[in-house]
C-alpha cells in the first residue's frame, strides 16, 4: 500500500497520526512517548462507564477537526438576529417568497 493511500488509524496531531509522529521522533523520545500513551490508556481503563463520553467529547474537542467546527459554528451564529431590522411585513413578505421560490424548485415534475 502506498504511504499516500494508507488509512489513518489514530488520532491526528498536527496532520499526523499519534503512530507517524511517534515513528518520526528519536528513539529517547519515541520511549517517552509510548510511555505516556500506555500511562494515558491505563488511566482511560479505570474511568467509570457513566463518564465515558464526556471523556470521549474531552479527548474529541483537542483534535483540529474540532477547532475548525468549533469556528464554522461561530461563523454561523454570526447571522443570528440578520432579519432583526426588517420590519414586520417585509420579514413576512421575505418568507412568503422563500416558500413560493422552494415550493416551485422542489415540487416539480420531472421526466427522465
């Protein structure tokens, strides 16, 4: 399998997997660090069944796929309260249109 194809089965940190960056590190370093991931799974094993996924959402909000939907769901709050300076019939005629223009787009025949 090429190293391009190669599935990812752990953790990414900073693009690498926890396997790739252990394997790019010194041996010194590579011992340090299988030791705090045994330490760390050891700990994980003794943790109670009832708080396991707010460990699991602890562990998944430290990955970079976290971060940015953290960002994206920023960038979408933004727009709450946009309409807030429509008065109330154009917000009422701006909903009226947007039903109009959904209901023509997606209840239509089509013949293939």
């Amino acid at each position: 399998m090429k190293p391009s194809t190669a599935k990812s089965f752990g953790p990414v940190i900073s693009g690498l997997t926890v396997i790739e960056t252990i394997i790019a590190l010194p041996l010194t370093q590579i011992q340090k660090a299988m030791l705090t991931l045994n330490a760390i799974l050891k700990e994980i094993k003794d943790v109670p069944v009832s708080r396991l996924e707010e460990l699991y959402q602890f562990v998944h909000a430290m990955t970079p796929t976290a971060k940015q939907s953290e960002k994206l769901r920023k960038k979408i709050l933004s727009f709450g309260g946009s309409f807030g300076d429509m008065s109330s019939k154009d917000y009422s005629d701006f909903l009226d249109h947007t039903k109009e223009a959904r209901t023509k787009l997606f209840d239509r025949n089509i013949e293939i």
